[in-house]
C-alpha cells in the first residue's frame, strides 16, 4: 500500500525522477521534499485520533492523490469534482451513500464546531459566491483532502492558509449508522 501511495504522489507532483532508471528514485524526490514522512506522519496521526473507519478512508483517500479533476467525475478512472470525490469515498470506504451536491452534502450532515473536527469529518468552502460550493475531508493537523478545481488533481491542503480560512463555511460530521458501515 506505501509503494501506491508514493506512486500516487510522484504522479502528483511529476517529478522528474520516474526518468531515472532506479528503483529508489520515485521516492528519492519524496524523501527530499519531506512528503514521504509527513504523508506517514498524517496516517499516524489519523490512526492514534480516529477509529478504524476514518483511518482506512484517509488512506484510501490518500491512495487517490494525483487524480484529475473532472466536472461531474464521480470515479477514479475518469476523475472528481470535489462533492464526487467525498461521494465516492465514503460509499467505497463505509458504505454510506452521500448525496451527490456539496451543498446538498451539507445540510445531510451534522454541524460540529470546527474545533471537534476528527479525520473522515467533511468541510465546506465558499469558493463560488455561494456557501457550501466546495467540499473535502479532513484528514488531521488542519489539513484536508479534495479534488480542487479544472486543471488540478486531488490533493492534501492546509485549512489555514488564508485562502481556505476566508472561504470556511464550517464543518460536518456524517452519521455513519451501523447498518450501513461496511466491517
């Protein structure tokens, strides 16, 4: 699973190492730029605060880093918008069917205080003149994951940049019922 998710990022980033022809030089740009640790250190993170359940959708959502951004897109394959991507993860990841809009997302989700933000938890933007235009999950240490916009790909951003901190419309939590939640 560690050799997808340094694919992914290499993919990501293009870096220019996938030229080379050792083995080691995919994560060698990584290891230098400091992500193979801090991605590592995320997943620590979100496994000592999170249950299972969070954990394994983080990583999951991880493992998609670098997919495109598509209008629409509700899949790997052919790549997300922001609510498809959140859609996607949490029907593969727990079993739990989201509706398909951000904003839509949002009111089918219980307000928390962005204080009690936990990994898996949602959160919401105004990047559109409009609230709740954007979402992504929070994955730990005040950053979150999404599919940005045309031209993008899935990535990890930090909520407290100032860009992401004028536009926070708030937090939710998915209540994730039993019946619902794969083993």
């Amino acid at each position: 699973m560690r050799w997808i998710l340094f694919l992914s990022l290499a993919a990501a980033l293009n870096l220019p190492a996938w030229s080379s022809p050792t083995e080691e030089a995919p994560t060698a740009g990584l290891a230098e730029r400091g992500l193979v640790s801090q991605i590592g250190t995320q997943l620590s993170a979100v496994k000592d605060k999170a249950g299972d359940q969070a954990a394994g959708m983080v990583e999951q959502a991880m493992g998609l880093l670098g997919v495109p951004y598509r209008r629409g897109g509700s899949s790997e394959s052919t790549g997300f918008d922001c609510s498809g991507f959140v859609r996607h993860l949490y029907e593969k990841s727990v079993g739990q069917i989201l509706p398909r809009r951000a904003v839509d997302q949002a009111s089918a989700t219980e307000v928390i205080d962005r204080e009690e933000l936990k990994p898996g938890d949602l959160v919401f933007f105004n990047t559109m003149r409009r609230a709740f235009s954007h979402v992504g999950i929070y994955v730990g240490d005040g950053k979150f994951i999404h599919a940005p916009r045309a031209g993008k790909a899935v990535n990890v951003e930090d909520m407290r940049s100032a860009y992401w901190q004028k536009r926070f419309n708030g937090a939710r939590r998915v209540p994730v019922s039993s019946d619902n939640a794969k083993p």
